[in-house]
C-alpha cells in the first residue's frame, strides 16, 4: 500500500500525541489528575491544546515569569465580566494549586487527530424510527418561524446548565430545551425543513435537534472545539469546522454521518505554509456549496455539493479570518478579517474578491446586519477592538463603499437590524460597567440614540422574526434573557437561564443569515 509523505507525517504526530499524552514524556500528563482537572473545567474555553479557543491560551510559554499566587486567586475568583466563573468551592485547594502547576508547566500540545473512524464512533441515535415523531409542534406557536434559539453556557460551560432553550418570541415563553452536556455555542436551522434544527457546542458536538417535540434525535462529535456550522440551502448537508484539530467535515443532515473531510491548510498572505483553524461556515440560497474561511491561511473555499466536493480555494483574502455574512441573496459573501481591520466582499459566483471595505479596528461582524434604508442596502459591522476610537462600520453593500463609522462607547461583537426595526442594536463588551448595556443606532440618523442597562454582561441582540421584539442575553451575572418592545425599547419580558450567549432567530436565518431580508423574501415567493 502506498503512503504519502502527508499520511506518513500525520501516522508520526499520532504517535506522538500518544507517546506525549500516555508515557509522561510531556508535563503535561506527569500528573493525570491535573491534566484531567483542565480538560473537566479548562479545555472547552482555553483549548483542549492548552492553545486558547474563546479564552486565551494557557501553557508554559503564555504564562511564563505569570506569579502562581495570582494564577491560583484567578481561578478561585474567576474573571469579572469575563466568561470565567470562579472555582472556589467546585474545586478543592489542593486541587487549584495542582491546576496552577500543571498550566506552568505544560507547553501547547500537537494538535491531535480525529478522524473520520473517530467521528463515525462517536455517533449516537437517540430516537431510531424518526417517523414515530410528531407531525406539527407538541407546543402552542402559530408560526415555526417565529422561534428563537439561544446556546446557554452554563456556569462552568458544562452540566445541567449547559443547554440549548427555545422561545416562541411571539408569547416570550419557553418551549423546549435541549441538554447538550458541554456549552452550547452555535444553532442553525434547516431552511428545507421547519423541524430541524442543529446545536453544536464548544467541544465540538453536534445534535440534530426535532423542534416539533424539542428533543435531540442524534449526534456527532466533529473534533475538540471550534464553533464553525452551516446547512446548505437545500438541508441535506451539514459542514462544521474546528480549530483543533485543522480539520473540517462534511455530514450528511439527515443522518450526520461524515461524508468527506478537508485538511485545512494553505499558503497564508505572507507567503507562509500553515495549518489553519477554522473560521466562519455557511449555507448561502444562492447555490448548491458551502463557503469556510481558514482562520490563520487567509483562505476562503467555495465547497460545491457535488460528486467529490470539489473545492475552489480564494486565497489573499486577509489576516486572521473568522466570521462573515451574505448580502444580495446570498450571492456577496462579506468577511472579516481581524488583523487588516477590513471587510473583504467576495462574489460567490465568479468566486472572487471584488473589494475589501475598510472596517474600523479589529473587526467582527457576528452572524451581520444587512437591512435596506432609503432605497439603499446598508451593512453593519461591529468592532472588538478599540485603537484611538470605538465605531461600528456601516457600508453601501449596493456600491460597496463606507458611509459612515458611528462612535460607539466601547469594544462591539455582534449587531442587529431587521427591515421592521428603526434601531440597529450593538452589545458593548468592554470589560467595565459598560459591558452590561446595548447602544441603538437610529436606521435613518446612524448616530447612536439610545442606551440599555439590560443587568448583566449584555451579549448579542437579536430581533425576532417580524421584528416587534428585540432578545439581548444579559450573561455572567444577569443569568436572563431580556426582551424589549423594538419600538418603544420598553422591557416586556425576562427569561432566566444559566449563563445566556449566542441569540439565534429561524426567521434571522431564513431571511437575514441567508441574504434575504422579509421584504426580499416576500417579493422571491411572490415570484416562484
């Protein structure tokens, strides 16, 4: 049997990894209660790789000349307005002094493999003949669309309060939840079929979720972490992509069983050969593929959903890429890239860049917010970063030119718009007082009219399907998610849950996510 050089170096990291993880030649396992501590209550924030993932990372080179007196009083306490929670009393003394040790003393490991035989295993059915399911909604909600997933973290991100919640945003009740074990970090629906939805969490699990009777029907586990999740536009495939390992995969929605997976690695704009994390993936209505960004190649690949896959590679498209949305149904792919602090806009049918935007500093447009204002398409796009200002981004997607950077009071991660809204919403995350409040951008003024307190560290708004009410999760000390009137900005609802994150709409999907704002889609099905 022939080997390639790929394979053979891939047989020799494995090895590796074992030898690393099994014989104490690394560290990082001379204790194995401490390297089980940081995969219990580390790993799904800061990295299985000890690499860093939502959290920085925490090995012996990150944390060299770090004092263990302050490592230890940050575990125990936690981080304020931060996703860390404190461990006094989940964790003993002796078992954060060990802890500190280990994390000082353990260098980024290999990134290991999971592979297609590893994924196949890790499959689980836990309802066998899905025709036994419910035909319509076991609950009361007039339209399907209507409801609102959020991926609830839990305090620890894991156990019972780590879970997906449903919400009928018409009555702002709760309807359904699914357990997911480990923190729930994405939810995307299938635009081919209501009563389908998927969870994927930070580890990298996927559940395939019936919404008609709010249980998990199966599910997957894709690699170790890494958010990347997206469902063609005719619901029979899935892509996810992870950071650890460089891999991603696609799976078959009905089943989700793995189909073909890609090594993501390429030549990066410096002209660097790198493995790659990956970054955004989406679905788009205008054609049959899938788009993913390599995080740290610079790459987008354009994956059509035919025989073999085939892949069209973009290259030169910017420094740290991660998230990106649709604009022009679906046909404009507009991604950020963190380090060039621009927007590059990608033609998906001439499989192109076409501009890249100027984009204010450190950019990251969330799931975007593309919404028409007097005869023109305007896109938002927030701003992690600070430098001399705060602004959100706001774009002429039809003449792909800036119109306008709106000062904002701080660091931004996620906006929100909708055709039946008069604001855009951005959630402020700068680490003080600020974090717990949403500025509203007027559509019409773009200056900024209107603050939220909304009691907790304020994460990523959300407008319901029709735009009536606007969902902001008030997180990490808030433990709810706060409903407001869109118009009035009145609150009229409160629903409480463990650690509250990522907000996501079917009708956002259906209309915004996938370039199509309600006005677009009504004037597409009056068409067809």
């Amino acid at each position: 049997m022939k080997i390639t050089i790929k394979q053979l170096n891939k047989t020799i990291l494995a090895g590796a990894v074992t030898m690393l993880l099994s014989s104490g030649a690394v560290q990082a396992d001379s204790n194995s209660k401490a390297h089980q501590l940081y995969q219990e209550n580390c790993a799904s924030c800061h990295g299985a790789d000890h690499g860093g993932y939502l959290a920085p990372a925490l090995n012996s080179e990150t944390l060299k000349g770090r004092s263990p007196t302050v490592l230890r009083s940050t575990i125990m306490t936690g981080s304020f307005e931060t996703l860390m929670p404190p461990f006094y009393g989940r964790l003993s003394d002796d078992d954060i002094r060990a802890l500190v040790k280990h994390l000082q003393s353990t260098p980024k490991l290999p990134n290991p493999a999971w592979t297609m035989d590893d994924m196949k295993k890790s499959l689980k059915v836990y309802v066998k003949d899905e025709s036994s399911l419910p035909s319509a909604p076991t609950y009361q909600i007039d339209n399907i669309d209507d409801l609102i997933g959020v991926a609830a973290r839990g305090k620890y991100g894991r156990g019972a309060g780590s879970k997906a919640v449903f919400i009928n945003s018409k009555t702002h009740q709760q309807v359904g939840e699914i357990a997911t074990g480990t923190a729930a970090h994405i939810i995307d629906f299938n635009p081919a079929n209501p009563r389908w939805a998927y969870v994927k969490t930070d580890t990298a699990e996927i559940f395939k979720v019936d919404l008609y009777s709010m249980q998990a029907v199966r599910s997957i586990k894709t690699g170790f972490n890494g958010p990347g999740m997206g469902v063609s536009r005719d619901g029979k495939y899935i892509m996810a992509g992870t950071f650890v390992p460089h891999v991603a995969v696609i799976l078959d929605a009905e089943t989700l069983e793995p189909l073909k997976t890609f090594e993501l690695e390429g030549v990066d704009p410096d002209g660097n050969m790198v493995s790659s994390d990956s970054g955004m993936v989406i679905g788009t209505p205008y054609a049959d593929i899938f788009a993913i960004a390599l995080e740290n190649a610079g790459q987008v690949w354009v994956v059509d959903l035919k025989e073999g896959f085939p892949v069209t590679k973009i290259k030169n498209v910017g420094r740290h890429l991660h998230d990106a949305f649709l604009t022009h149904q679906g046909r404009k792919l507009m991604v950020a890239s963190y380090d060039d602090s621009i927007v590059a806009v990608i033609d998906l049918e001439k499989r192109e860049i076409i501009k890249k935007l100027p984009a204010g500093c450190v950019p990251h447009v969330g799931g975007g917010s593309a919404v028409k204002v007097g005869g023109r398409t305007l896109g938002f796009g927030t701003n992690f970063g600070t430098c001399d200002k705060t602004v959100v981004s706001v774009w002429d997607l039809d003449k792909m030119e800036v119109v306008k950077q709106v000062p904002v009071s701080g660091g931004t991660e996620s906006p929100a718009a909708h055709a039946n809204a008069p604001y855009v919403a951005v959630d402020i995350i700068t680490k003080d007082r600020r974090a717990r409040t949403i500025q509203l951008i007027d559509k019409n003024s773009l200056e900024v009219v209107k603050t939220l307190d909304v009691g907790g560290h304020a994460y990523f708004p959300e407008y319901s399907a029709d735009g009536k009410y606007l969902y902001v999760s008030a997180g990490y000390s808030g433990d709810e998610v706060v409903v407001y009137d869109s118009h009035s900005l009145k609150k009229v609802a409160t629903v409480p849950m463990e650690s509250p994150a990522g907000i996501f709409s079917r009708g956002r999907v259906k209309y915004m996510t996938r370039g199509l704002s309600p006005d677009e889609m009504e004037l597409a099905n009056a068409t067809h």
